[in-house]
C-alpha cells in the first residue's frame, strides 16, 4: 500500500509542494503573533483532515521545526495507521495519568527527524469530557515548552463540541474541505461555530482537487 505521508516519499509532486505552500503561509503568519499550535478541523468527516495534519508536520519537521503531532479524535483517530503503527497507547491513556508530565512517556518519534506523534490511544467511551478536562490544559503547556509546532489532528465542528473545545489550545485553525464533496453550507456553518465562539477561522485548505495541472492540490494516487 502507498504511504500517505507524501511529503516524505513524494517530496516533488504537486499535491507535496502545495503543502508546504500552506506550511510557508503558516510560518509568514507566525512572525507577527504567537503561532505555535495549529489545530485542523472541517465540516463533516472523511474530507481529509488526517492526511493533511500528518504531512503538514512532516512539512514543519522537515524545516528543521521540532514538531508534535497530535492525534486529537479520540473517536476514530488514525494516524497510527497512516504512521504504520499498531495500537500504540496515545493521548486518551496519557490522560487516565494523574500527572501529565507522564507525556513523555507517551510521545512516539517518528522514522522522520524532528517528527514526534502521540497517536489517539484507546478509544474512550467519553471523548468529549476527556478532552475538556483540565489535564489537556497541561499537556498543550508542557508540549509548548518542547516543541516549535504542535499539530492538532482534529473532528468535523459541525455537530460535535470536540473541535471547539480543542480551538481554545489552537493559536490558528485550518479548515479542510474536499472538491465535489464538502457541502458548502456545511463548510460555513463549521466556519460560524467556531466564530460564534470567538475564535477565527485562519484558512481553508482544499483538499482533493483533481490533478488538472493546477496550482491546487491533487490526488495522491497519481
Ligand atoms: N488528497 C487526497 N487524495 C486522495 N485521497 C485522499 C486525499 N486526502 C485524503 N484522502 C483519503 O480520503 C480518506 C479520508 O481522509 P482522512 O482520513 O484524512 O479524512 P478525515 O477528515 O481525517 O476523516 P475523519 O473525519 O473520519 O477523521 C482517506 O482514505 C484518505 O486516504
Ligand atoms: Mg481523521
């Protein structure tokens, strides 16, 4: 099976470059206020925030940015997959720990340098609480510490309170949404519910473009 970390195996094509487009813009945004924890949400599911989240760090890491990526959907997370890992413990087992200094515990390197993931874990039978939990307060203030950027694999907004709960961790909060099909009022409902919030949507990453030699992204099956 292709890897989906395309940024590591295809650094050259289109859909890679396009990545790093989205890294370079990031970083530009960074020089004038705090921007270190990026959170990636969208609408519904399926529209690929996974494979964004995981080659966006291999994009930061390969900059030389000591990065965690964070496996935040503790319902049907996997970036263990994607990382070729097999039920590793990850953030939902870190936070059954009283101290949450036990992260280092539960931060895996990754084959790729300056890459560190804490996968999802055990799927918890309360997603939603663990997550609001205090204890995720200490782990983004511990990680801060280590780390120059911290990727946050997130859920839809639209219809689950997960992702806007994270965005009070995030410094920015990127949108996927997929060609032909992310329903646009569902895109702009996921855009309010976070705005309603007060926290700003900072982009839209668009995802799934079909490979017409455009500047946009294409499918990495080609
Ligand atoms: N640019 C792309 N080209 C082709 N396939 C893609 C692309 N991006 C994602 N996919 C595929 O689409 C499917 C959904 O992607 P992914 O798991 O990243 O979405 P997700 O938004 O994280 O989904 P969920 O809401 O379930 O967490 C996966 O099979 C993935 O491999
Ligand atoms: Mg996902």
């Amino acid at each position: 099976m292709r890897s989906e970390l395309i940024v590591n195996t295809r650094p050259k094509s289109n859909i890679s470059e396009n990545i790093r487009t989205v890294r370079t813009n990031l970083e530009f945004a960074s020089a004038s206020k705090k921007l270190k924890t990026i959170l990636i949400s969208s609408s519904v599911s399926g529209e690929g925030k996974s494979f964004i989240s995981s080659n966006l760090a291999v994009a930061f890491a390969q900059n030389d940015k000591k990065v965690l990526l964070i496996d935040a959907d503790l319902r049907r997370g996997r970036v263990h997959d994607i990382f070729n890992v097999k039920n590793p413990k990850g953030l939902s087992n870190l936070l059954l720990e009283d101290d949450m200094k036990e992260i280092k515990h539960y931060i895996a390197k990754s084959d790729i340098d300056n890459l560190y993931v804490l996968f999802r874990g055990t799927i918890p039978p309360n997603p939603s609480e663990l997550l609001n939990s205090d204890k995720m307060h200490d782990i983004f203030e511990i990680a801060e510490e280590i780390f120059d950027y911290i990727i946050i694999d997130g859920v839809p907004a639209v219809g689950l309170p997960d992702a806007l709960i994270l965005s009070k961790y995030a410094d920015a909060i990127m949108l996927v949404c997929a060609i032909k099909y992310t329903p646009m009022n569902a895109l702009v409902e996921a855009k309010q519910a976070f705005e309603k919030i007060g926290v700003p949507v900072t982009g839209v990453v668009v995802n799934k473009v079909p490979n017409i030699k455009s500047n946009y992204y294409t499918s990495y099956y080609e």
